[in-house]
C-alpha cells in the first residue's frame, strides 16, 4: 500500500486530536481573555466530546451507506470551516458553536478515517497501518497542548483556529485527490436487536474497554503529569516535556507493535493486556514515588503501553467486523475512546478531591489493570477473512 494513499488519513487523525486537546488547553490558558466564566468554559470543553459521543455512530454508519472518502472530505471541510468562523469571531457564543461544529465535524472524519484504514490496510496489514494511524492521532493528541501554547504565543486563539482551519481544508483537499473511492458494499437489512447484539458482543465490547482504559490514562498523564512534576519542583516547561516524551514513545511503538501483530509475533489477548498493565506501572510510580526522574519514567511507561494496547485493539476490531459495517463499528468504538478520554481525568479529579492525588492515581492503575485482566481473559483469536 503506497503511504501517498493512507497519509491523508494520518492527517485527519491528528487533526481531529489536536482540535480536541490543542483548543481545550488554549482556552484553559485565555479563558479570562475572551470573558469565560468556569461555568461557560466547562460547557464550551463538553460541547466538543458530547458532539462526538452522539455523532460518531451516526457518520460511521453513513459511511457505510456512501462509501468513507465523501464522508472524510466533507468532514475536513466542515472542520475547517468552523474553524475559520472561531479566528473571525471571538464572542463566547461564537466559540461555543465554532466547538460544537469541529466536534461535529470531526465526529464525521475520524471513524470514516478508520473504516478507510481497515478496508486499504486490508486483513494482511490491518495491524501496520493502524498503527500508523494510531501513532499520529496520539501525537495529536499529547502534543496537542504544547503546539497549542505556541500559536497562543505567535497569535492567540485566532492563530490556534487559523491553523486548524489551514491544516484541516489541506488534509481534506489531500485525501480528495490522494484517497481512493472505496466502493460500497452490499450490507443485510440489519434490525435494532441485531446492532445491540453485536455492540454487546465481547469481539466489539472487550478492545473497545482497551481503547477506553488507554485513552483514559492519555487523558489523565496529559493533563496530571506536568501538574505533579511542578510539585516536585520541576519548571513547566520541564513538567511539559514530560507529555513530550509520552507522545514520541506511543508514536514510534505503535507502528512497530502493528508490523509484529501482522506477522503473528504478537496477538491482542496477550499485547493489548500487557500493554495496559505497563500503563498500570507508569501510573502507580508516579503515585506511590513522584520525583523528577520518575515522572519522565511514567511517561515513558504511559506512552510505550499506550502504544502497545491502542493498535492491537483496533486492529482486533477490525478483523472481527465485516467490511460492510466497519464504519459503525468504528464510530462506536470511538464513542468507547471518548468516554475513557472524558471518565480518566474526571475520576482522577474527582478522587483527589475526595482524597488525595496519590490515591486518585492509584484508583486509575486500578481500573486499568482490571481492563486488562478482563482483556487477558475475554479476548479470543479472531478467525482468518479473506481479503
């Protein structure tokens, strides 16, 4: 598979990942600049996450019905559009609907992405170049923050939303030219009790919990490890760097996790496990002993675990679901990824509060390796399709 065909796709994956993080922490930083209260600036974060715990089914299943390009471009230029209406239009009411629209825009794109990736990669490199895929949407989502902070500085919130715009209309016009028409499969009359079976089916329920486990614990480190390292003393943009080596971790292992995944030298009841109880590891040293070396040693930890669960738990999904629904499939199990990206750190918080932080860390360790042990145990070999 040439990579001019799969690489409009890792584009629109780490778009949509830094539009999520890269504006959050921006408007975390300018809420005051632009007259947010804490009340309207936690509405305008949950406007981007409810649009796509709603939506994302709904575009996967259409783009089943269409074919996923149309659905990925469209997707892209509505994104970018919004986009563009956030740097002209600064009122909070603006930047609420410019959310609300990426969050909508991007629910369209990524699960079309993902379904594209399944059916390119194909069932011999499905692991490969979802890791690939994954790689990008995970450095879109730990350094989304950080290139963030630096248009804030170049340009404030209209550079950040002018770069979002420019580099959502260059992916879709790239995925326009560069993407193949895939052509849409023939699909049996599916009732309600039929899509319920199969969303409650452990093939689809047990990775989709692994997505959701790894993508809690990204949400977590990002936001919790530069806090943690600040209280050990360390600057903040020390405490950044941290998030720096966590994003370069996840993204050069996942597409060497993928290749050995494709060549039977790793399978996801094993790897996916094992690499959440890493994650486990990272979190709990960093609880139970926060210092400076540690919490680069979390990081790291984090980021090669996330690495190792996130493409072996697509790529199951993928192997296990007929081509003809793989966008359905795919834009539930996103709504899986963005109930752990939004439930990890609203657990961490809410825990430190009640106890402490230490305690709060450990409660995710806990949830975490439980996921894996169900992961170990719940996960079977998925029966070989043809191409």
């Amino acid at each position: 598979m040439a990579v001019r065909v799969l690489a409009p796709l890792y584009l629109a994956g780490f778009t949509t990942a830094f539009g999520a993080h890269g504006v959050a922490a921006a408007l975390g930083v300018r809420s005051d600049d632009v007259g947010l209260t804490l009340l309207s600036f936690g509405a305008i974060l949950a406007l981007y996450d409810l649009a796509e715990v709603l939506l994302k089914p709904v575009f996967g299943a259409l783009s089943d019905r269409v074919g996923p390009k149309p659905v990925v471009v469209a997707g892209l230029l509505a994104f970018a559009l919004v986009s563009l209406a956030g740097a002209v239009l600064s009122p909070p009411a603006v930047l609420a609907l410019a959310r609300l629209g990426q969050g909508a825009a991007a629910s369209a794109f990524s699960p079309a992405s993902s379904a594209a990736v399944a059916r390119l990669a194909g069932p011999a490199a499905v692991g490969r170049y979802f890791g690939r895929y994954g790689a990008w949407k995970s450095l879109g989502y730990a350094a989304g923050p950080l290139l963030g902070a630096g248009l804030l500085a170049l340009g404030g919130m209209r550079a950040l939303f002018v770069a979002l715009s420019v580099l959502a209309a260059g992916a879709a016009l790239w995925a326009a030219v560069a993407l193949p028409t895939l052509p849409v499969l023939p699909r049996p009359r599916a009732t309600v009790a039929d899509v319920v079976r199969q969303t409650t089916d452990r093939t689809f329920l047990v990775p989709t919990a692994v997505l959701a486990a790894s993508t809690a614990a990204l949400g977590v480190a990002v936001g919790f490890l530069p806090l943690v390292a600040t209280r050990v003393g360390l600057a903040a943009p020390a405490g950044m760097a941290a998030v720096t080596v966590l994003a370069l971790a996840s993204t050069v292992v996942q597409p060497v996790v993928g290749r050995l995944r494709d060549a039977g030298r790793v399978d996801t009841r094993h790897g996916a496990p094992g690499g959440l109880l890493v994650v486990t590891a990272g979190v709990l040293l960093v609880a139970v002993a926060p210092h400076a070396v540690t919490v680069y040693a979390a990081a790291l930890l984090v980021g090669l675990g996330i690495g190792t669960a996130t493409p072996l738990a697509f790529a199951h999904l993928a192997a296990a679901t007929p081509p003809e629904r793989i966008g359905r499939t795919m834009g539930a199990a996103e709504v899986g990824r963005e109930l752990g990206d939004a439930g990890g750190p609203l657990l961490v918080g809410a825990v430190a509060v009640a106890v402490s932080l230490p305690v709060a860390l450990g409660a995710l360790a806990a949830v975490t390796a439980g996921t894996a042990a169900v992961g170990a145990t719940a996960l079977r070999p998925v029966p070989p399709r043809s191409p």
